[in-house]
C-alpha cells in the first residue's frame, strides 16, 4: 500500500487535473490517477480543439465561470511560455426565434464581455464564407476562440506534476457497500489511500456508479470532421474565419487551426457509447449530415476533402448541467462529471468549486447536486 493522500482524484480529463491542481495549491497532498493517461483519445478531454466563449443565454452561472475559467487558461498558457488559446473570436447564428441571442447579450453586458450585434446585412459582408439561410443575426465575441484541448489538458498535469501531485496511469476499482472509503485497489497491484477520493471520470462515471448515475449521465457518440479548402485559400483560417455556433441547427465549427482543416461538428446527441470497447471511427451516415450542413452553410467547400474525422464521447447529464456532488453512500467520496460537450472550458472553475466543496467554504449550488438532477432528458444548457 502506498503512502496515504489527503485526496485521490480518479481520471485527469480536464475536470481532474485541474481539480488536482486547484486542490494541491490549498496545500493537500494529492494523488491524481488515470487508466490510460491524460488526453487518451478514449477520453472526452482529447482531441484538437474546444471552444471558448462566455455566451450561454440565461444561464449567468457559466458565463462567470467561463470568464474566470479563461484567465486561468491563459495565466497558465504564459507561465509555461505555452499559446494554447487562438483568438478566433466566436460567432452565434440566430433564427427568428432564437431568444437564447437576446439573453445572452443581457448576461454579456452585465458582466462586461466584449460582444457585437450582427444583423444580416452585416453578417454576410464580414462573413461572405457563408450561406446564412435562416440566420438573421449573430452576436460575436471578439476575445473569444478556440483552445488546443489535448495539448492544454496535458499542460494542466505538468504544471500539477510540477506542484508535486503524484501523478500515475493505472485503473481504479469503484467502491462497494456503504460507509466511508478507506483505499481503492488499482490495476498495477496497489492500493491507493486517502481521506478523500474524487471520481472525475467523464464518461466513465456511470459505468463506476451504475446505481446512482447509470440513470443520470448517458455517454454518446459525437462526431467531427475536418474539411480540407482549396490551396491558397485563406477564407477559413483565423482571422478570416470565427468560431461559430448554431445550437438550432445542431451544428458548430471552429477555423482551420494546426493545418487540421475547417472544423465541422455534430451536436445532436448521438447514440450510446460505452468508452472502454466503442470504436473513433466515424460512421458514413454522419460524414453524410455533416457533408450535407457543409453544402448548404459552407457551399464553397461542399467538395472539400475529408481530411480528419473523430469520435468524441459526451457525457450527459438531463438538461446540461454539471453533476458534482458527495456520494450517497460513501460521504468521503465525491463525483463530478455530466460535462455535456460544454465542460471543457470550465476546467479551472470545476477544479476551484469542487476545493470549496470539500473545504465547505461555500454552499454547494443546487443544479449540481442529485436533488437537482432529474432522470428525464431536456437538454437546454449548450
């Protein structure tokens, strides 16, 4: 058995790692654990890029922990001499009907985020790349962007690493019965020990805790692809092209970035996947819809080469909320996912939440418990 922790942290996707982080600086011992390593391209913190931005309708919440999530990003991006963030800006696509763009310049303005009215005229002289279709208006947050995701998450354990968390790949079994846990065996033939053990597994959480989450986080399958433009053609790279978002229509993409192509993804929500055994390879009759969205939004690159395809697991919770919260039968045990294909972002504020949790400096937020997490599905947080 080895030397006893304060805390044990199970996964270092975005949501471990930095809660590792976060949890080490107030001086706890920390020992951060993963089954096959930080950004695994099983892992839903894998792959090039995540969006950032701080728009999320009503929901002020996350637009004040997207904030103050982007500065820790980029105070960590200079301490390491590290530019992980791109400065795309990103753009919202609204329909007549679209509320969501009205709320979300109110929450903007509140808190004081840079942000531009676009009405159709507008949008098609400084975006000609598109074909607006239904679009009316947008709303574009100049500061905002794109951020490297595997390359930034792994940062996150160096610097923890760096702050002497001990940092292993090795799998964990899940607690059994009640009352608090003492140890957890691992797949190397340890035993990890701890006062407190946080399960930030992503997808992986409901397989772990099948009675209390099998019915509250559902992993599924998300699909992105990138396209390749003509040479020399510049109108899909930064700045020439934003990110963008149309949550109506199912649909976002980010600029070409890292010659890895125009960036187009799939955000209805797919079906189940199991991440242990479910195969990244993305299906045809995806390809198929994200070809079809690219001929009708993008009519200039409806020929374009695939150049890249990836399967991404969400994992989500009924509405889009995070779940973080203690264990109903182990009060020494805490988990923390439901990250719903927004959560990346969110990473630093997770990581200082979850510290004041277990510091119980602060209440806990309603949303984010089990009372405050049905089993029905109603997504309405993007």
């Amino acid at each position: 058995m080895s030397r006893a922790s304060d805390v044990v942290v199970v996964g270092a996707g975005v949501f471990g790692a930095w809660t590792a982080l976060q949890l080490r600086r107030t001086g706890r011992s920390v020992t951060l654990v993963d089954a096959f390593g930080t950004g695994s391209s099983r892992s839903s913190s894998s792959g090039a890029s995540r969006i950032i931005r701080m728009g999320y309708g009503a929901e002020a919440i996350y637009s004040r922990w997207a904030q103050r999530s982007f500065h820790d990003w980029r105070e960590l991006f200079r301490e390491w001499r590290q530019e992980l963030f791109v400065r795309t800006g990103v753009l919202w696509m609204a329909r007549p009907d679209e509320p969501i763009i009205d709320k979300t310049i109110d929450i903007l303005s509140r808190l004081h985020v840079p942000f531009e009215e676009l009405d159709r005229p507008e949008l098609e002289r400084r975006y000609p790349q598109f074909n607006f279709g239904p679009i009316i208006r947008g709303v574009v947050e100049p500061d905002a962007g794109v951020i490297l995701a595997r390359r930034s998450v792994q940062l996150v354990v160096r610097q923890a690493i760096k702050q002497s968390v001990d940092y292993r790949v090795t799998a964990v079994t899940a607690p059994s019965g009640r009352g608090p846990v003492v140890s957890l065996d691992t797949s190397d033939g340890n035993r990890l020990s701890a006062g407190t053990f946080v399960f930030a597994c992503g997808p992986w959480l409901p397989k772990l805790f099948p009675a209390v989450l099998g019915d509250r986080i559902h992993p599924t399958r998300q699909e992105v692809f990138f396209f390749g433009a003509e040479p020399g053609d510049r109108r899909f790279i930064a700045p020439n092209m934003p990110a963008w978002i149309d949550f109506a229509g199912g649909v976002y993409g980010s600029p070409d970035l890292e010659g890895r192509g125009f960036k187009v993804g799939l955000d209805h929500h797919g079906p189940p996947i199991d991440p242990d055994t479910g195969e990244r390879i993305a299906s045809d009759d995806a390809l198929k819809v994200a070809r079809m969205i690219l001929a009708r939004r993008v009519p200039s690159l409806k020929q374009a080469p695939l150049l890249e395809a990836r399967v991404c697991p969400y994992a989500n919770s009924w509405n889009g909320d995070f779940l973080i919260d203690r264990h109903p039968d182990h009060e020494n045990v805490w988990l923390v996912g439901a990250g719903s294909g927004h959560g990346f972002k969110h990473g630093p504020a997770i990581g200082d939440y979850v510290t004041g949790q277990l510091s119980e400096r602060e209440p806990p937020e309603t949303r984010f418990t089990f009372a405050g997490h049905q089993k029905k599905r109603n997504r309405r947080i993007f």
